[in-house]
C-alpha cells in the first residue's frame, strides 16, 4: 500500500501531463474546425514543454539565478553547489521553443485567414466538398 | 514547492483545456486558451522556472490571443464542434 | 473519424503512461538530466561569463549558435506571413467622415480623391465611436509599457527576462495602439519599411556580433573576443556581448510580432482592422 502511494506521489505529475497531451492530440484528430485543430496543437506543445521543464526540476532548490555577488565580480569563496540551483537547461531549450511555437502560429492563422477568403469556410467536411466541386 | 497549489493549478490548466476544444465559440476558444496559457505560465512560476513563465505570460496569454482574435474577426466565430 | 480517433488517443496515452514507470521520479534531484551537464554550468558560470541569470547565459552564450537560428526562425514567420497576405490593391469602397458635420461618405468610384486632413478623416467599414476613455488610458499606459520592455531587455543579465520577452512585450504595445486607436494610426507612425528594415536588423546585429568575434581572433561567437573594443571593462565583456545580442533578439522579435499581426488583422491590406 505505502509502495503505490509512493509510486504516485512521484509520478502523478507525469500522469496529468500524459493526459493534457492526449487532449492536444485527439484535438488534432477529431475536430472539424482549423482553428480548434490548432489550438489543440498548442495544447499539445504546451504539455510537452511542461513535460521538458518540469524534469529540470530538484527538491530544495532555488531559482536558476545565483544569488549574492551581484555585481558579478567573480566567486570570493563562495562555492556553488550544483543540487542548489534548478536545472537551467531544460528551461533554455523550451523558452526558444515557446517563441518559435508563436511565430508558427501566426503563420498558422495567415494561412486559415487564406482559406477562408478562397473557399469562404473553415469546416474540413465543407472544404472537403468546395475542393471536389473545382 | 507546494504540491496542493500544484495539483489545483494542474486541474484548473485540464478544464481549461477540454473547455477550450469543446465550446462551440471560436471566441470563447481564444479567450480560454488565453486562460489555459495563463494557468501554464502559474505552473512554471511554482515549478521555479521564472524565464519560461515570463516567456508565456507575455507570449502565450497576451500575443498569441491576440492573433487568434484577429484571425477570427477576419473569418468567422462559427464552429460545428 | 471521432471514434478512430478516441481510439488512437487512448492507445498512445496508454503506451505513454507505460513509458513512465521507467523514468526518475519528479523533482528528484539525482536524476539523469540534472547531473551531467548542468552541472557544469551552475558551478562554472559566473566565474566564466559574470551573469549570474544562469537560463540568459546558457542561452545567449553557451547556445548561442541555437538562439541564432532561433531568431532567422522567428524572421522567416514574418516574412511567410507578409508573402502570404501582403495585398498591395487598393480597395475600391472607401469611407471617409467630414469632421464639421459628421457626415459619412461612401465612395465608390476609385478615380475620386480625398485627401484626409482638417475636414476629412478617414474611416473604416466597420467603425465604432472611437471611446475616449480607452483612448487616453491606452495613451498614458503604452509608453510605460515601452520603457518596461526596455528594461526587462536590459536586465535580462540579472533577472528574468531578455530579448525574446522584452521584444514580444514592445511588439504588444505597438499592438495595443492599433487596438485601442485603428490600424492606420499606427501604421502612419511605424511604416511598413521601418518594421522590414527593424526585423532584418535583428538578425543582422546578432550574426555580426558572431562575425566581429571572427574577425577579431576568435571563433563565431566567441564574445571574449571582443575585449578590445570596450578597454575600459575587458571583465565583463561576455555579458556585455550577450546584451548586444539580446537587444538584437529583441529588435526582431518586436518588428516580426507587429507584421504578423497587421498582415492577419487586415488581410494583408494595412488599411483598416480591429
């Protein structure tokens, strides 16, 4: 009993990740309208990239900004011990992702803008029949 | 951290979330994917994480809504599902 | 197709919450990716680069090249959604309000001009009284907002913060002028040129900052380089090479933020939106 409750106070986290990702997902592959399948792909991106920053993650540690010293003008003997400050890397991979997820979004919404004005709707079944009509 | 704040703020981003894809408003969608992202960037701001958060508050909730309100004016708010 | 798809879902998220067993447990502090390399950059940072921001180093220094590319990304977002939408016609229905009388008028025909001055203003199709309320609010509020995005760029060294953040939050308040007065204020003060021109220099401060260390000596890159260019302070010269880099970060991001949006709200027109 104490070994599953263990076993999910150490990965209820992930579990809830998996399953906003899973949201995204069926999102993606079952909506109609273009712009719920893309706000479901953000959805998606977003638990990944929670996903990615929540593994930098240590108990007991601090912010990913070394304290003291602010004018930066080297150690005087203070040592800094990595398992004091949260992994900063995942955070550096995942903020350019967060920026790039943006600008591919608005080139996402240019081209829903370009499909409405041909085609005069947003619906896949309907654009489905527009473009057998050509 | 806290996990209480961790687990209600998870459960809120879920809603947040299936709300997002079922309401039958793309309005209404931009306006709780602008909810959704703010929830997220909470998530990180606990998690310790205060770059990514900074990143999201200003990236997802604010100018991201802002081009999905502005490729709905210029489409329509209509949506089948 | 809703079923299929449920189906899939399920299976995937299945496999996935299968896959979790195997990996470390949440926050713990011995697992695999906080224990090699990161490691290394929290001890050896602030004695290498003197930014103590350990997420700004990493990303403009020890990744530099990666943030690079991250930029001709977020460049190549604004130009696909210029030539994607970009429309250069001239509309034929024209609107325009003559401000003695608040008459409207409807023009239709193209070959009759009216110059927009003292006694015409110009409108768009779906007009509403412009509110004087959110007008002097958003006038008072938008130049703080560009001084904070100054500063959240400047300080991206010692706090959070940094060029993409600084860039996105001046972008927003360039949007916020097209929001609250229309579009073509603002494109009467930030041209299209200007914005073009901004995007490109962006890009363009941040390679050569990477070429000047080139030409200097070095590797692409390599900010200790260029030392000899500040005598007065060679200690800090990393952080000083990552503000550089940053403040082209964010010159890019804000001009490319404000050309998506206007090409979208306008259709590619730049005469009349939200």
């Amino acid at each position: 009993m104490t070994e599953l409750v263990g076993l999910i106070v150490a990965k209820y986290n992930f579990w809830l990740y998996i399953i906003l990702m899973m949201i995204g997902l069926y999102a993606m592959i079952a909506k109609n309208n273009l712009m719920k399948k893309l706000v479901g792909m953000n959805i998606f991106q977003t638990a990944i990239i929670l996903f990615y920053v929540s593994i930098g993650y240590k108990h007991g540690a601090t912010l990913p900004i070394i304290q003291g010293d602010h004018g930066g003008h080297g150690t005087h003997g203070a040592v800094i011990h990595a398992a004091e400050y949260i992994n900063p890397l995942p955070h550096v991979l995942m903020l350019t992702a967060i920026v790039v997820s943006v600008a591919t979004f608005g080139v996402a919404m240019a081209l829903c803008v370009r499909v409405y004005r041909r085609y005069q709707t947003l619906e896949e079944d309907e654009l489905r029949i527009r473009l057998s009509e050509k | 951290m806290l996990w209480p704040i961790d687990l209600i703020v998870l459960t809120f981003v879920i809603f947040c979330a299936v709300a997002a894809i079922t309401v039958k408003d793309l309005l209404g969608t931009a306006i709780l994917f602008s909810a959704y992202s703010f929830l997220m960037c909470l998530l990180w701001a606990v998690m310790g994480a205060v770059d990514v958060a900074f990143t999201e508050a200003s990236v997802g909730a604010g100018v991201s809504t802002v081009f999905l309100v502005a490729a709905v004016f210029r489409t329509s708010r209509r949506t089948k599902d | 197709m809703k079923f299929l798809g449920f189906v899939i879902v399920c299976l995937t998220g299945g496999l996935l919450l299968y896959g979790t067993m195997d990996l470390p447990d949440w926050g713990d502090p011995a697992s695999p990716a906080s224990t090699h390399l990161s490691d290394y950059y929290i001890e050896h940072i602030l004695e290498e680069t003197r930014v103590p921001n350990l997420v700004t180093a990493v990303l403009a220094d020890y990744r530099g090249y990666d943030t690079m590319f991250e930029t001709a990304v977020v460049f190549c977002a604004g130009l696909a959604c210029f030539l994607l939408l970009r429309d250069f016609r001239p509309k034929k229905d024209r609107y325009f309000r003559h401000i003695p009388t608040g008459v409207m008028l409807h023009v239709k025909n193209p070959e009759i001009r009216i110059i927009p001055g003292n006694e015409f203003e110009h409108m768009d199709r779906e007009w509403v009284p412009s509110d004087r309320i959110i007008k002097t609010v958003c006038r008072i509020l938008i130049p703080f907002i560009q001084i904070y995005a100054l500063y959240v760029v400047a300080h991206g060294d010692f706090s959070p913060g940094g060029g993409f953040q600084g860039g996105v939050i001046f972008g927003s308040s360039l949007i916020l002028m097209a929001i609250s007065y229309n579009l073509k204020t603002l494109m009467k003060r930030v041209t299209e040129k200007f914005l073009s021109i901004f995007a490109a220099t962006g890009v363009l401060i941040y390679v050569g900052l990477g070429v000047l260390a080139m030409i200097m000596g070095g590797r692409f890159l390599d900010y200790g380089m260029l030392a000899p260019l500040v005598p007065w302070d060679p200690g800090h010269i990393r952080a000083l090479g990552m503000l550089g880099v940053e403040i082209g970060v964010g010159i890019a991001v804000m001009a490319v933020m404000v050309i998506i949006y206007v090409n979208i709200v306008s259709e590619g027109r730049h005469d009349e939106g939200l």
